[in-house]
C-alpha cells in the first residue's frame, strides 16, 4: 500500500537557524498519525521486551537498523555469500519485525559500514548486495510484510544511484521504495541526487527518503539543500543513526535538536557491533578505572531536552525514583533504582538499568514531539525552543558562533 504523505504547516524564520513542519501520514485505509515523530530502534525494542510497563509501550513506527561489517559481527561477505550468513540476518529481522507487527510503519535498513561498503566495490559484489537485501526484504520474510523497502546508501556514483533507484522501482512496483542518502558525500553528487529524486515527487513513486545522520554543524549545506527542495513536498523524511546527544551543546538530545534541522521520522544510532565490556589502557599499558555508574547511567530530561548524569538527576530530581517508576509504569524496577550502586560489580544489573533508561527516554521523548508539534502547527517553533533552556541556547544567534 502507498505512503500519503501531506505537510501541514511549516514554520521557519531568517531570525534564528531553525526549521520545522508537520506532516500527515497514511497508509491505505489505516489510522494517520502527525510527526515530528520518533521512532523506535533495534536497541530500543530489546529494552522495551525486557522492562513490560503497564501502561504498552506502543509506538507508532519501527524503525530497524542492520549495521553488516567486514568483521565477524554480521558480516557482509558471509550475507552475500554463505545460506547460514544470509539466514542469521534474516532470523534476526523476522524476530524484530514480529515484535512490531502491529505497528503503523516499519521499515528494515541493512546497511553496511563504510569498510562494507569499500569491500563490496573492491570485490565487485555491489549488484549482489543489492539483489540479496531486496529479496530478504520482499520476498523471505516470515510473518509481516513490508510496505516500505529500503535502499542502502552504498556512496555510489549519481549515474550509478539513478540506475539502482530505477531498477528497485521496477522490482517492486507495489511497494514504497525509501533510498537512503549520506549528507557527509560530496556537495556535488548530494545535490545530482535530490534533484533526480525530485522529479520522482509529482509522480507518486517517492513518498519517503531516509537519511543517515552526520554531524550538523559539518553538513550543514547538505541539510540545507534537502529542506529547501524538499520541505514542502510530499516526501516524508527520515533521518535514522542520529547520535543521542550532541556533545558539544550541554549534551542536548541529538533527535530533539534534528528535528529544528530536518527530519519527520528520527530514531536513534544503531551500534554496528555487539556491546562488549571492553577495558580500555591508559598510555602507560594500566587499564583505565570505569567512570562510576552515577556518571556513566544518563538519563532523558524533558524539561531542557538534555541527556544527563544519574548523578544530576538526583541533585536536581530528590524524587527521581517516583519520576521514574511513574513514568515507565512499572513498579518492580524499583528495586534496581534504590539499589543501582550494586551495579557496578554486576553486568546484568547494569543491563537492567540500562534497559530502564531506554524506555523511560523513549516514552518521555515521544510525548515531548507531540508537544512539539503542537508549537510547530502554530507557527510558533521559537516559543518551544527558547521553553527549554539548552535547546534555546543551541539556536540562539549568540551560540551560533560556538556550535555551528
């Protein structure tokens, strides 16, 4: 069924470097919903299996990242080239997606790090690639299907993206297609591409188009060039691997802060690789002494849009437990709030907590974008932004100089 992707209002002004719309968004005859809108990641999901709340968790749309490697790790080689390799990746999106089968939208990526993809041009294998995740993503899959297939970006050449975006259209005639784009590739190609992608906007054949997030501030004429010829189309953009935090800024929530850049769907960076506890060595060969888990535990806070310390919220918050345990709508994580010092010997009480900061931050993430939207529709972005105080320093003309 076809994505109907309507923009309601959009809000810009020359005054402050800040951008946004709304858009209304539906498929066949199913509900609509409204973005700015977040969706929900790999790491994201395992979080939500593991703390039920009592309240679902229920989000609009999910949002999959496969990161393959030239590593052991999902491994682009063994994808391509092995039946176990291509049936691993396969069980591990049919896994997912089951856990999803209800949801307004979802969308698999299988994307390859940049090492992936140098490997797929240096052994000529780019074409396989292509066919092999088409036919995982229309063809092999188990229990639902998908009416958004993806296009990974593989930074080939604009002559070589036309050509591979023509062919998925034939391929999959009955589905949306979502090419992905890297803002961080050459000005040049980024602009070739969007235009081609543009005439395909009157068409109907392109409702939707993801974009890997880069760094703002060093792509910013790429961001640019999207909005401006995008921004009141009616394409539905998604910006998917946006880091969490934007370091440099007072730590403001990296989704939060994008969608005043570009962006209808965000989600979250996917890690390309397992999480390991790896000890890192100082220069002298000593391993370096873990950060206590007050410092190293972060949390989502909805009131400046920030990603702080367990630390800061307990000086800021003296009933951050209740906060917590309210917000979640569970109260057997109780016991590993009061106790969360124990955690610093003990990896499954650091994966509990861990889990509990995903799903605080994404109940308390997705009811700050419909507040959001609300501002958004009355044109009155600046009133939101200058509201949360990191958010307003960030796209303040002072603090342009700074971070931009």
């Amino acid at each position: 069924m076809k994505l109907v992707v309507k923009p309601r209002n959009i809000d810009e002004t020359d005054s402050y470097v800040y951008r946004a719309r709304t858009t209304k968004l539906k498929i066949g005859s199913s509900k609509s919903i409204i973005t700015p809108i977040r969706a929900i990641s790999n790491s994201e999901l395992n979080a939500k299996q593991q703390i039920p709340t009592i309240k679902p968790l229920e989000p609009e749309i999910g949002g999959l990242i496969f990161k393959l490697t030239t590593s052991s790790f999902r491994n682009i080689d063994s994808f391509i080239n092995t039946n176990e390799g291509y049936k691993k990746i396969l069980r591990s999106v049919n896994t997912k997606l089951l856990q999803m089968q209800h949801y307004f939208l979802n969308y698999v990526v299988l994307q390859p790090t940049i090492g992936a993809i140098q490997w797929l041009k240096d052994t000529k294998s780019v074409d396989a690639f292509i066919r092999m995740q088409l036919a995982l993503q229309i063809t092999d899959l188990d229990f639902v299907s998908l009416d958004v297939i993806t296009i990974p970006w593989l930074n080939l050449s604009s002559k070589e993206f036309i050509e591979t975006h023509k062919m998925c259209l034939k391929y999959s005639a009955d589905k949306e297609i979502m090419p992905i784009l890297d803002p961080s590739c050459d000005e040049e190609k980024f602009l070739e591409i969007l235009r081609y992608l543009d005439t395909y906007d009157e068409t109907g054949d392109l409702n939707i188009l993801g974009i890997l997030y880069k760094p703002v501030k060093s792509y910013r004429a790429n961001y640019d060039r999207l909005w401006k010829i995008f921004h009141e189309k009616n394409v539905c953009i998604v910006l998917m691997d946006v880091e969490r935090t934007i370091m440099q800024s007072k730590n403001v929530s990296g989704l939060h802060h994008s969608e005043f850049v570009v962006g209808d769907v965000l989600s979250l960076f996917v890690s390309p690789s397992r999480p390991v506890d790896k000890k890192e060595k100082t220069e002298t060969g000593t391993e370096k002494q873990e950060p206590p888990i007050e410092n190293k535990l972060k949390f989502f806070s909805k009131n400046d849009l920030n990603i702080i310390t367990l630390n800061k919220l307990k000086k800021n918050n003296k009933l951050w437990i209740d906060e917590i345990i309210e917000s979640v709508g569970n109260k057997s994580i109780e016991n590993a709030l009061l106790n969360y010092n124990e955690a610093e010997t003990d990896k499954k009480k650091r994966e509990i907590l861990n889990y509990i900061t995903k799903v605080h931050e994404f109940k308390n993430s997705c009811d700050e974008f419909v507040n959001s939207q609300k501002y958004i529709n009355q044109g009155d972005s600046l009133s939101y932004i200058q509201e949360k105080k990191t958010l307003g320093d960030l796209f303040s003309q002072t603090s342009l100089k700074k971070f931009f």
